[in-house]
C-alpha cells in the first residue's frame, strides 16, 4: 500500500468558514431520506453556493415528505420499476449526487451516478470490498468525473491541526496511537448496523474513524492483527485493530457496538503527546505536552454538524473541474478497502456484495 501523507487544509488559515462560496451554484441530489441525510442536508443548506435540489427514496411519499421538510425542490421515488435514484441521477438539473445509503447499495447507487454523468459524494466506507471501490474509481477515471468518500473528519480544522502538530516535530518522533469509538447500538438484529446484508458491523461503520488518526499521523501500516466478537449474523459486534510499522511505531484502535467508549485518542511521541477526550471524530481541543511541561489547550469550534468541510471541498473541486480530492484522493479510499478487506478475512466477516 501506498503511504498516506497528510495534506494540508485546502482553504486558507483565513478562510475557515466553509458556507463561504467558492464559484458556481451547485444543484445537488440526495439518494437516501435516512438520519445521515438529514444531517448532511442540514449543512449542505449552509453553503451559499449549494441548492438543495433533489431527493430520492423507494417511496414517492417518502420523498415528497423529505423534500418539503428539508427545503428541496424535487422528490423522486421508485416508478413503473425503475428506482428513484435511478429516476434523479438522470434528472438534467442535478449538477453532484451524494449517496447516503447502507454500504451494500453505494457501488450500485454511485456506479449509476456515473453513468449518468454525475460527480458523486458517497459515504464512507466507500463501498463494501476493494474490488467495488477499484470498480468505481476506474469508472470516475474513465468518464473524468469527480468521486469522493464522504470522510467528513479529515477534513476538520481540528483534525487537520493534530495532524499537523504530528508532523511539525513537537512531539518528536510519533511512537504510538490509540484510538477507540464504542456505543450499544439497537439490539433489533434487522437493523442496518447489525445487517449482514448491508455491510453491518462496527468495521465499515465505527473502524473508519479511529483508523484515521494513524493513517492521517504515521500512513498505512506494515501488518495488521485484528480480532473481533461475531454476532449470529455473522458480522462484528465490536473489533480491535493492532497496526505495526517497519520503523517501530505501533497503533491499537478498538470499535465497538456493545459498549460505551471514552472515545478519547492518545499520540504519543518521544518528546511530547497529543490527546483528544470525548470525540474521536470531531475534536473539539486538543491537548499537547511537551515532555514534563504544562499542557497547551487548542479550541476549535465547526460550522454546522461538522460535514459542511467535506461538503465544501466537494464543491470546490467541481467548480475548478478536479476529479479527485487532494486531501481524500482515490487511492486512500482504495487501500482502506484493501485493509478493511484483510481485517475481514482474519474477522471470518464475509458479505453477499462479496460473492458478485
């Protein structure tokens, strides 16, 4: 695997408002009328050059109902067989789609965006194995469309900022990360998180976000030793990751959908360390020490919910005609599926996507 090297914030210091337009007005689509959806429209609304266009769902009604509370123009529903995201990828007016559906449904939901000549924001994981995210990047390349994973958090000032403290040489030589995500979700075993047929489990959901913090710091590891608790459905109800690298350094980052965590993170170097407490997704401060010294306390505070960052980098790079994003490019979403897929085969966690 290539290493991740963290990149800059792509706006300037100066410009950290996100609903500050950066060129054209963009008419988005939303596939999906779940929870996720409501948030990220809420800060999508935000954004002086977006307009909340479009909406899709199985149902017509449901989509009428999302559209006219949620401030968008149109609704699309499944009709004379032919799905409503089918139906608003192939609606003319819709400039970007974003795709808010369980994991199983992004390869077919994005992979259809494309073909119909749409950029595309699909949440994270991307899609369900690598060989479904190689699948989509070839297609994006080929058509020279824009395609991005929708990981919200690397684009955060505050994340940002701990990566770049990391690297700057304050702490020294970064030695070891921890990272821990955990709360009991519903115990319906029909529900999304826990279906084997959507991608369900505490991996593809929570592992994404603690994961970061060492990709983001110290780049894709050498070796990965996983081990997780399986539910009856056959998917992991809770994981713990140990990544090694050649030059010593270590990460240990545990997932859980059975048990509250501190959600705290700790990157500890030679010289000095970093922590977080309370949000290992969207820090508010981070606090830094050097050696023995007093700890410094950096604040940060996020427009909207905190996806309003991802959703202007989107937006950016479609105005300037990128197809790829500097700071979430295709190869790391890639070579997360490729890792993810490693975890899985060590898990004994399989999916039907797998066996297509």
């Amino acid at each position: 695997m290539a290493s991740l090297i963290p990149r800059p914030w792509l706006l300037s210091q100066e410009q950290q408002n996100p609903a500050v337009a950066t060129g054209r007005r963009l008419r988005w689509g939303m596939v999906s009328t779940g929870s996720i959806v409501q948030k990220v429209s809420a800060d999508l609304a935000l954004l002086q050059d977006a307009e909340l266009y479009a909406v899709s769902s199985r149902s017509q009604q449901s989509a009428d109902t999302f559209a006219s509370g949620h401030g968008f123009s149109l609704g699309y529903g499944d009709d004379g067989g032919i799905p409503g995201y089918r139906r608003m990828v192939e609606d003319p007016e819709v400039d970007v789609v974003y795709v808010g559906t369980p994991h199983a449904q992004h390869y077919e939901v994005a992979r259809a965006a494309l073909e119909a000549g749409k950029p595309v924001l699909v949440e994270k994981a991307l899609t369900i194995n690598a060989r479904e995210a190689e699948s989509l990047v070839s297609l994006a390349r080929e058509k020279g469309l824009f395609l991005m994973e929708a990981m919200w958090s690397r684009f955060l000032p505050s994340m940002q900022r701990a990566f770049e403290i990391a690297r700057s040489g304050e702490l020294g030589t970064v030695q070891w990360i921890s990272a821990d995500l955990g709360f009991p979700a519903p115990a319906n075993p029909d529900a999304r998180i826990w279906a084997r047929k959507d991608g369900g489990g505490a991996l593809l959901d929570l592992s994404v976000y603690p994961l970061l913090w060492p990709l983001g710091i110290l780049g894709f590891p050498d070796s990965v030793v996983a081990r997780g608790t399986l539910t009856d459905q056959g998917v992991d109800a809770q994981n713990l990751l140990s990544l090694g690298y050649s030059g010593g350094a270590q990460a240990g980052l545990n997932s859980s959908l059975v048990a509250h965590g501190p959600g705290n993170v700790v990157v500890a170097g030679d010289q000095g360390v970093l922590q977080t407490f309370g949000s290992v997704n969207n820090p508010k401060e981070l606090h830094i020490r050097t050696g023995w010294s007093d700890t410094r306390v950096e604040s940060f505070e996020t427009v909207g919910t905190g996806y309003s960052y991802e959703l202007r980098e989107v937006t950016r790079c479609i105005q300037q005609g990128l197809t790829e994003s500097p700071t979430m490019p295709w190869s790391d979403s890639v070579d997360v599926m490729r890792l993810f897929d490693g975890v899985r085969a060590q898990l004994g966690v399989t999916y039907p996507n797998d066996e297509h």
